[in-house]
C-alpha cells in the first residue's frame, strides 16, 4: 500500500489560493479517479477538483472556509503499490475546469428572502434528481456525507425504510425545537455577503415605490404569445420592461452609469446592459443581457432565457456574469407589495418588479378591475437626485401603461 500526497494543482490565470467551498469526500472513503473530491473557489472562479487516482482517502487538509495555497497538500491517498513519486504526483494532476463561475462586484439581491434559506440541504444534482422522481423531500432524509451532504446510499436507505414522502402531513408541533444549526458563512454566500456589505455602506440609497396599470401589456402580451412561432421564446412581462428601459434611457443617462467614488467619476454608459438578478440552487447570480438597446422582444427574451439558464445550470460564463449597467431584480411569485433593492456597486440604480395582481381602481368616476403591479426602484443619492430618479420611473410607466410607445 503506497500513499498519494495531492497538492492543490495551479488553476490558472494568476491564482495564488482558493477557499475550500465543499468537500465531496471525507477519511477513510474510497474514490476513483476523476470522482469529484472538492470545490475550490477563487476570486475568478469555482472549480471542482477531480481525484487524480484512485484509492483510499487518508487524511484532508483544510475545513470549509479555510484558504488554501496553490501548491499546498490538499489530500492524501492510500493506493494499490509502492509509494507515489513527486514526478508521479505532479504528472498525475488533473485538468480543473470551472463551474459557474463567482460573480465579482456584479452580485446583488433585494431584500433576505431572495437568499437561500439558512441550513439549506446539501446533495448533488443528481442525488435531487433522484429524490424527485422518488417524491422524497430531502430535508427529512439524514446525510452521512461532509456537513451532512447526502448521497445516493443515505437516498436509498431512506426510501427502503419507507420515509416519508415530500406529500406526506406536517409533524406535529407539539414538541418543542432548541437545536441551533452553525451554518459558516463560505464560498459565494460569503462574496454576496461582501458585496452587499459594500454596496449598503458605501451608496446612500433612496427608494422610489409606483403602481402600474399593465392591463393593456398583458393583452398585447397574450396576443404576441398567441400568434409567435415554435422558434420564438413565451414572452413575460420582462422583456416589455427590458425594452423600455432601452428606450427611455438615453433620456436619462445619470441612472445608467457605474459611479467610480475613489476617482470621483461617474461614467455614463451607452450601452444598456441589464443584469437579471437570478436565484440558483448555488446561490444569486446576476447574468447580463447585453445591448438591449439594439434587440427586439424576441431577442431580448431569448437572451434573458439563454442567460439566466446558463446561471441556474452553472455554464454561465464570466462575461456573462459581468458587465452590467443596470439590474432588474423580480420577486416574481413572491412578489409582495414593495422592497428596498440594494443597488449592484458600482452601478448607480436598481429595479424591482413585483408580481402582477388583478385589483379594483377607479377610472373616470367607475369602479373597474385592472390588473396591477408594483415597482420599487433604488438610486445612488450621490449622482442622481430625487427628481431624477422618480422621472425615469415615471417615464417606464407611461411605457407600461401605453405599450406601443415601446415599439415607436
């Protein structure tokens, strides 16, 4: 039996260190070459590191949340034969290659619910795949894995025990709760939690709430999802909302710029790329859809769809992920009645969209059902005034209320 010493391989383009986000693995498990034994993020990117062999895991270095070097023993390995050369052991690095990578300063949220629940259960993709088609709801199931990350052997031995499925009553309340769940702060909870910290202390925010009568985009929205071609993405009310930004923007150029506050520069930009705050089983994303300016509605959506997908399913690139000059958050569902969006720095304005509701208002002396929704907007008090801000959020609402102002 030789032991295999794994140092943390050069991920490439100038990282010096990265910080364990998940371990896959733990002593004493076996493992395969090419299984995966670590997510490793790094201020560009997180990766998943591949076993360079296979064997018996030995020991680990590091916990959750720890900083490791480039270069630094990552783990060990009991393998089959002698013991493993340095050239063996260098030779035998594989290639890593980035998931979804982390946002930079392009992260942003509107309020905690947005968040992803604190004690959130921790399985792969295809250990939730599984408990889906299964109908087993995982946060009654035990994880033997690392941080109780559950595997397909802890799935397996619930559903042969006859668990309960995710249909199944609530337990009663008759017994009192006191546990507390320590759940560290890592990995992309931890640059949310910067850049949020960095935005609330940095901008002076103010907020901008108004009501819209939509009643007239939602029939010409039916109607274009009534008449599109099979080629052609179902439209929501976002890419309306999208090309109007476009639109009315030129008009407003202090609410479409990046605030540099170290160099006292605010740089107004022409292109309207909008970054769609997005919730992913990872976390928040902000993928952004690029010169929205020059697309019609079927590109806009289509891009919004390809964007956001590509977040979910952790493809999206960095370029995709950055690059914004105004973001969109939408609580869609969840929607609520208003929020304070904390502003995505170094950008200069945020909206919020809210859900869409059929409600009774008056138009000329009558009583009449109109179907309605709310935007919360917040700005940069230090480049853009009060008047400012309500004018671009006035202007979107003659666009909203008069949809083919859109389209002139």
């Amino acid at each position: 039996m030789g032991k295999f010493v794994f140092k943390l391989p050069d991920i490439g383009e100038g990282v010096v260190e990265g910080e364990v986000v998940q371990w896959h693995v733990s002593v004493g498990e076996s493992v395969s070459e090419d299984d995966p034994i670590v997510d490793v993020m790094t201020d560009k990117a997180t990766v998943t590191i591949p076993s360079p062999t296979s064997g018996v895991i030995s020991s680990l270095s590091g916990g959750v949340g720890d900083m490791i070097a480039v270069g630094t023993t990552l783990l060990e390995i009991d393998v089959e034969g002698g013991e493993v050369s340095k050239e063996e052991e260098r030779g035998a690095e594989k290639e890593v290659k980035p998931t979804a990578p982390t946002p930079p300063p392009e992260t942003t949220t509107s309020e905690v619910p947005m968040q992803p629940p604190t004690g959130r259960v921790l399985a792969s993709p295809a250990v939730r795949k599984r408990a889906r088609e299964n109908d087993v709801d995982l946060s009654n199931v035990r994880g033997s894995g690392p941080a109780g990350r559950i595997r397909h052997a802890d799935l397996d031995a619930f559903i042969a025990a006859g668990g309960a499925i995710s249909g199944a009553p609530p337990m009663a309340y008759s017994v009192k709760r006191t546990e507390v769940t320590p759940v560290k702060v890592v990995g992309l909870r931890r640059k949310i939690s910067e850049q949020m910290s960095l935005s609330k202390s940095r901008i002076p925010h103010f907020s901008y709430f108004e009501e819209v009568d939509i009643t007239e985009l939602e029939s010409l929205r039916q109607v274009l999802n009534s008449t599109k071609d099979e080629t052609q993405p179902k439209l929501t009310y976002l890419p309306f909302i999208m090309l109007a930004l476009a639109k009315i923007m030129p008009d407003h150029p202090e609410c479409n710029a990046h605030f540099d506050d170290e160099g006292g520069v605010v740089n107004r930009q022409g292109a309207v790329n909008l970054g769609i705050a997005t919730q992913t089983e990872r976390g928040l994303y902000v993928p952004v859809v690029k010169h929205v300016e020059a697309m019609d509605i079927w590109n806009t959506a289509s891009e919004m769809q390809r964007v956001s997908g590509s977040a979910r399913d952790g493809s999206a690139s960095l370029d995709e992920l950055t690059g914004s000059t105004f973001t969109i958050t939408s609580l869609g569902r969840e929607g609520g009645l208003g929020a304070t969006p904390i502003i995505n720095h170094p950008e200069v304005s945020i909206l919020g969209v809210h859900k869409a509701r059929e409600m009774p208002v008056v138009r000329n002396g009558d009583i009449v059902v109109r179907r309605i929704m709310n935007l919360s907007s917040a700005f940069d008090h230090r480049v853009v005034d009060g008047a400012n801000g309500a004018s671009l959020i006035q202007d979107l609402k003659r666009m909203l209320e008069t949809p083919a102002l859109i389209f002139m």
